[in-house]
C-alpha cells in the first residue's frame, strides 16, 4: 500500500490532478466560446449552450457505468482509455463544419469524461493507505477547480484570438500532454481484487438509495442548485458580449475566477459544521446563491462580479456540504450512493438551460435571475424539510439507544 510522502504517492497523486484537470478543462472549454458558436453556426443562445450541457448529461448518466466495469476490469486501463478518448475527441472538434457535428463529439466526449471521476477514487481506496488516501483525494478535487477555469481561459483567449476551432486544437494539444504525464506516471495497481460483473446490483443499489428520504433529497439539493449555477455562467457570457458591455471573450473567460471563492466555500462547510446541522448549511448556502444572483442585478461590471463571487461561495458550501452528507448518510453501498449524487448533479446541469432559456427569451438577464429564484426557494424548502426529517430521525435513535 502507498504511503503518504513516498515517491508512488506523489507519481500517483500528480497523474491524477493532471487527469482531473485535463477533464474538467474539456468539460468547460466551451462555455466561454458560446456567442462564437451561436454566430457561428446560426443558432440560438440555448442551441449554443447545449454544446456545454450535452456534454453534461452523457458525462453524468456514464458515472454508475464506470465503477461497476473498473470492479470487474481494473482500474488504470480503463481510466487512460477514457482520457485517450477525451484527446481524440478534443482533436476531432477543431474539424467540425456543421453543429450536428459539435453536438455529436460533445456527447461522445461526455462518455469518455466520466472515466477519471468514476473510478479516481476508488482507485486511491485500493492502492493508498486511509491517511494517504485522505491527503491524495484532496489535492485531487482541486484539479477539478483549476480544470474548470483552465479550460474557459484557454477557450476564451484562444477562441478570440483565432476561433472556436483553434481553442479546441490547443486544448487537444494540452489534453496529449496531460493524457501521456498520467499514463507514464500513475503506479500500476497492485492491490486490485477483481469483482464479477453484476447490472442487477447496480439496479439495485440505485433502488435503495433513491427510496432513502435523506439521500433523495440530498440529490435534489446538488442538482437543482448546479441545475441553476452553471447555467447563470452560460447566459452571463451573452451579457457581456453584448451592450453595454461589450467585453472579449478573452475578459469574459476571466470571468470564472470567481470560481476561487467556491474553494473557500467548500473549506468553510467543514468549520461550520462543527456548529450548525449540514441540513441547515444547505440551507445557508442555498440563501447565498440566491443572495449573489440578486447582487448582478444592479447592472454593473463590478456588481456582476462581486455577485458571481456571492454564487461561486454559497454554491460550493451547499454542494461540498452535500456531498459529504449523502456519503454519512449512505449505510449500504456508499460508493454507488455518492455517484448517484454525481448524477443528479451533472443531470442538473444538462437540463437547467432549458428551463432558464424562456425566462432569458422573455426578460434577458433579469428573467434568468427570477427563474433562478424560483427554483432556488424551492432548494431552501427541501433543504429546511431535510433538516427537520434529519432532526427528528437523530432523536428517535438516541431515543431507542436509550432504551
């Protein structure tokens, strides 16, 4: 088993953060080149966006298939074959002539996508000691964060600079580089046990975990939050693109700096909880969200930012929050019950710009914040219910403990 500080921990550890950033950087390279795509090929903003939330939605329905297939299969070979497929799908978009095309690469690419964060961990569960494990996990959420904003500053200073097809070009030249650090670096497994193949478990860990009150409203939580989150990004750059703003897409991908303060966001959910139910902290940071998305109103640049920077905060402290939650509260099957979490979560995402875009039809960006209100109170709701149901179901066990 790997120990924390030896040399196979820090090659592990350092092929996954690579593997996670070069994911996360293809999954959001195109938000900042949508009003590119739109004019482009013609379409509409919520035709331009579904090049962003296709991805989405294959990336997060192909979560649950990947854990299964890595516990008959392996895990490495199965993760490089995913990140070879992220490249060569990559590479294959700077072609594209037509938007059928895009759309196509992007849900093929989506599938591929979800290889790394479907098995990363249970990877590290095999091959690392708890303590080591416990660091490792760590540094690899924060490729995800540095992913997310690589990639739309790559999209968004290249996409300006020489086009849509270009951006996807440097990214596939980035996406080799990451591809060949992870294969050469990342220790082969020496501790995997293979499992035999099973669908009807899946199936039937999915059963349970939805039939749990507790989780399934944990699942709402995460999606419907993320549902509004990271649609916002996608309409704010048709904002900003346009009068009176007026800005690049190159400022535009600057944009998602923001996405800074979710890091201390998700640092800060662990020192309140110390305090306060995570039920209630959902709650809080749900409150937050909507706070942020109030502040964009006023109409400024800098009211527009620090708003985004309100989201980013209270977005990360309800999902972190959340995540942690479903995997306390899981009693059977935690593994599954975490990546049906990450479903709803990525399902949110792909579906969130359709239910914005009539209220961006109707009233641009103010339409967009009151359809996010909308969905957001209902959040607090269910967030308000879960800590009631919570409360209640932590009294009646110390009750029957007692006795």
């Amino acid at each position: 088993m790997i120990d924390t500080g030896s040399w196979a921990f820090w090659r592990g550890t350092l092929a996954l953060v690579i593997g996670s950033f070069m994911v996360f950087a293809n999954v959001y390279v195109t938000q900042p080149l949508l009003p590119m795509i739109a004019h482009e090929f013609s379409i509409s903003e919520l035709q331009a966006a579904s090049s962003f939330t296709i991805t989405t939605l294959t990336l997060g329905l192909s979560l649950l298939f990947y854990g299964p297939l890595s516990d008959a299969l392996g895990r490495k070979n199965i993760m490089i074959m995913a990140l070879l497929g992220v490249t060569l799908t990559t590479f294959s978009l700077g072609f594209v002539t037509q938007y059928s095309e895009l759309l196509l690469l992007r849900a093929l690419q989506g599938f591929f996508l979800a290889g790394l964060p479907a098995i990363a961990v249970a990877y590290l569960g095999d091959e690392y000691r708890p303590q080591a494990m416990a660091v490792a996990v760590g540094l690899y959420i924060s490729g995800n964060t540095i992913g997310g904003i690589g990639g739309r500053l790559i999209g968004g200073f290249v996409g300006e600079w020489q086009g849509p097809s270009a951006a996807f070009f440097v990214m596939s030249v980035f996406s080799m580089v990451c591809f060949f650090l992870f294969w050469v670096l990342l220790p082969n497994s020496e501790n995997f046990h293979a499992k035999r193949f099973r669908p009807a478990t899946l199936f039937t860990n999915v059963k349970l975990h939805i039939s749990n009150p507790i989780l399934l409203m944990c699942y709402l939580i995460g999606g419907f939050n993320f549902f509004i989150f990271i649609n916002q990004y996608s309409y704010i750059t048709f904002v900003l693109e346009a009068e009176p703003y007026s800005l690049s897409a190159s400022y535009v991908s600057l944009l998602f700096l923001t996405y800074l303060t979710g890091t201390i966001g998700s640092a800060f959910s662990g020192k309140l909880a110390v305090y306060y139910s995570q039920p209630k902290i959902m709650a809080l940071g749900t409150l937050i969200l909507m706070l942020g998305s109030a502040i964009t109103l006023y109409g400024s640049l800098t009211s527009i930012i620090i708003g985004l920077l309100i989201n980013c905060f209270g977005f990360f402290l309800c999902h972190s929050t959340a995540s942690s939650f479903v995997s306390k509260n899981a009693h059977q099957a935690k593994a599954s019950a975490s990546s049906l979490y990450l479903v709803f979560y990525y399902l949110g995402a792909s579906v969130g710009g359709f239910y914005l875009d009539p209220f961006w039809q109707a009233g641009g960006w103010i339409g967009v914040v009151l359809g996010s209100w909308l969905i957001l109170s209902g959040v607090f709701v269910v967030a308000l219910i879960l800590s009631q149901y919570h409360r209640k179901q932590s009294t009646d066990s110390l009750t029957a403990n007692a006795v």
